[in-house]
C-alpha cells in the first residue's frame, strides 16, 4: 500500500481523490509538547508528594496514598465517556468524521483510564478488606460499565463502512453513558463496602492542608495528561483514516489501470 | 419482526420503534407469567405482594424491552451481531436486573425495606431507555 504524505499529497496514485481532508503529518505540535511537559513534571510532582510528603491517615493509613491516583483515573474516565457521548450525539447530527473519531478516541483513553482505576482500586481492597475483588455494588457497576465501553470498541474493529461503524458505535456511546451515574451511585442505591466518600463528592472531605492539595493536584495532572493522550490518539486516529483512504484510492487506480490495458490493447489490433 | 420490515410496510420510524418495544415488552411478559406460575409450583413461592411483585415486573419490562429493541436494530446490522448482542445488551442492562432483583426479593419477603423505591428506579431507567431508543432508532434504521 503506498501511503503518501498527508500535508502534500505527494505520492498520490492516479485517480485519488484530491479533495480530501489532510491532516498534519506528525502527531506532535507545540501544544502538545507543552502538554506533555506539563503531564510529565506533575505526575513526578503527584507521585513525590503522595508517596514521600504527605503523611499518612488516621483512619486510612498509608492506604491513602493510592487514593490519590484512584479518584483521577476514575474521575479522567468518567470525563473520556462523556467526551464519546457528547461526540456521538455530535457525529449523528452533524455526519462529520472529526466527532466518530473523536468518541473514538475519548472511549479508548476512558477504558484506559478505567482499567488503572480497576487495578489501583484491587490493590485498595486486597489492604483493606484482604481480597483484590468483591462483587459488591460498586465494583460490580464499575466492572458492568468498563465491560460497556469494551464492547463499544470491539464493534468499532468489526469490518464495516465508515458511516455504518460511526452510526452504531454513536448509538452505544450515547447508551452507555447512563451507566455512569448508576455506577457512581451504587453506593447509596445498593450498600456495599466501598468507601463513599471521595473529591466532589467522592476524597474524603476531611482532607485538609497537604493531603488535599496532593488530591487536587492528582486531578488536575490526570486532565493535562488525558488532554495529552487524546490530542494524539485522535491524530493517529485521523492519520489511519487517510492512509485506509489512500490504500483504497490506490487499488482503485490499479483495477483502473487493468481494466484500461486490455481495451486499448484491443483497440490498437 | 426486523424494523426495517415495519417501515417498508409504512409504518413511520418512530412507530417501528415503539412497535418493536410493545412487541418484546409482551413476549418478555408472557415468558415472565410462566415462569412465575413455574417459581410458584416448584419453589413453594408465597407472592405476598402481588401488587409489587407486578410493579416490578412490568417497568422492569419496559426498561429491557426499549433496550432491547435499540441493541437488536444495531446488532442486526453488525457481523456475527446475533453474537454480539447478548455481551452489548447485557452490561447495558445490569442495573435493572439488580434492580428488579432487589425489588423481587421485598415484594417476595426475602428482604425487608420498602420495595416501591426499587419501582420507582426502574421507572426511572425504563424512561431514559424509551427516551434514547425513540431518539436514536431513526438514525440506526436511516444509516446503519
């Protein structure tokens, strides 16, 4: 497959279609350079703070500390899914790539997200309560909806065309999304063992001096770094789109080559 | 019925949609009347709120059968969707099914509480599924 340059169009095989959309030929930008350095200083910042400065809990102990990474990924996914909702809603008004890839995009970063929340959770609840799992509410909604969003990427691989995949895939991100509240309600609608309370809602809110300021800098790094991550997975993701374009144009070209050698073979006769 | 079908013979998108509800919805039902009647000989069951018991059930219902009919539309233009559907559809329907659990076992005296609450949260999920499904059907039968 030749796959040519996105910003020139050079390389373009005869017959491609000159009207496309290109997209820079790199991922980076300054932007998300600055981004990147930004994600980079704070999680070693998050991790300086939460692991060596800030003391331990009362009631929690040293079991805090990884509440300082379990409210931001889970908190950075929540947002990814609403991102992919939003931008389902978006794509099916306005049939646009840009929204299908962006809710792409976002559900990947958010199963991301909630498999490290999964995962630093497990090591939580094998401390505190002896085991890393529970079917309990909470575990099991947050188990319930990252298997949602799993499904949602696995017919996203299905071979379908481009409008197909889009519609349906828009219309599991816009469903999946009501799970989201039932999850992090859970706790009142079906008492279980989880803690409840945390940040907005969810850190506990005796928190105070350096253990909040760690929580709010945890959230605020989690952003930057999904920000981040999202800015280039969509532009990998729009990259792979015009080389699958390119490749198609090209096979095109050649069956129209093919098709032309013969005829004017026979012509020349 | 395939929903296509339905709009091909002139029903309107949004009649297909509720159609297709109002057609799982009475299937699911039926299955349900069944197996109650099945619990009841088999299990020694005493439903002594009947009245819940039905409650639960019906929005319980309702909620699976919007779903439903919105994931089947999808999963019916999908490869392999018939595969598909029941690991989409149930994540999706998780919380009513432990909802409806809960309510069955107040309205079956296995649990004490209240067991309209459990109603009204299943009303609740029946709404928002029968709001999206009304919505997003129309796309799913246009493109997909």
């Amino acid at each position: 497959m030749t796959v040519d340059n996105p910003t020139t169009g050079a390389g373009r095989p005869p017959g491609a279609a000159s009207d496309r959309p290109t997209g820079p030929p790199t991922t980076g930008s300054t932007a998300t350079r600055v981004l990147g350095v930004i994600s980079l200083v704070g999680i070693a910042a998050l991790v300086v703070l939460g692991v060596f400065l800030t003391p331990a809990d009362a009631e929690l102990g040293d079991t805090i500390r990884i509440l300082y990474m379990h409210v931001p990924t889970v908190s950075t996914a929540y947002l990814a899914f609403v991102i992919t909702a939003i931008a389902s809603v978006m794509y099916l008004w306005k049939r646009t790539e840009f929204w299908d890839l962006l809710a792409a995009s976002s559900a990947e970063l958010g199963v991301l997200f909630f498999a490290l929340t999964i995962l630093n959770g497990m090591l939580w609840g094998k401390i505190t309560w002896g085991v890393f799992w529970r079917w309990e509410p909470r575990l099991t909604t947050t188990a319930v909806l990252m298997l949602t969003y799993v499904g949602y990427l696995a017919v996203r691989q299905i071979p379908n065309d481009t409008r197909t995949r889009g519609t349906i895939s828009a219309v599991i991100g816009i469903m999946a999304v009501v799970n989201i509240p039932i999850t992090h309600k859970a706790v009142d609608w079906w008492r279980g063992l989880h803690q409840e309370k945390t940040i907005f809602g969810t850190v506990d809110p005796d928190m105070k001096g350096l253990q909040l300021f760690t929580a709010y800098l945890g959230l605020t790094v989690f952003l930057v770094l999904f920000s981040w991550l999202l800015i280039h997975r969509f532009r990998v993701a729009w990259l792979a789109e015009r080389a699958a374009d390119v490749g198609v144009d090209a096979a095109i070209a050649e069956r129209r080559a093919e098709r032309a050698v013969p005829s004017s073979a026979g012509g020349a006769s | 019925m395939q929903p296509r079908v339905l709009v091909f013979a002139g029903s309107n998108r949004s009649g297909a949609c509720s159609g297709k509800v109002a057609a799982l919805a009475v299937q699911l039902l039926a299955v349900e009347a069944v197996l109650a009647v099945a619990v009841a000989v088999f299990y020694d069951t005493t439903f002594r709120t009947p009245v819940l018991t039905v409650g639960v059930a019906l929005v319980a219902t309702v909620g699976i059968a919007a779903a439903g009919a919105v994931y089947g539309a999808l999963a019916a233009r999908l490869r392999s969707g018939t595969t598909l559907l029941p690991l989409l559809l149930l994540p999706l329907l998780a919380p009513v099914l432990i909802g409806a659990t809960r309510g069955f076992e107040v309205a079956l005296g296995r649990e004490a509480g209240p067991g309209w609450p459990w109603v009204a949260l299943l009303g609740i999920f029946a709404v928002v599924y029968l709001t999206l499904g009304a919505l997003l059907f129309r796309p799913l039968l246009e493109d997909a």
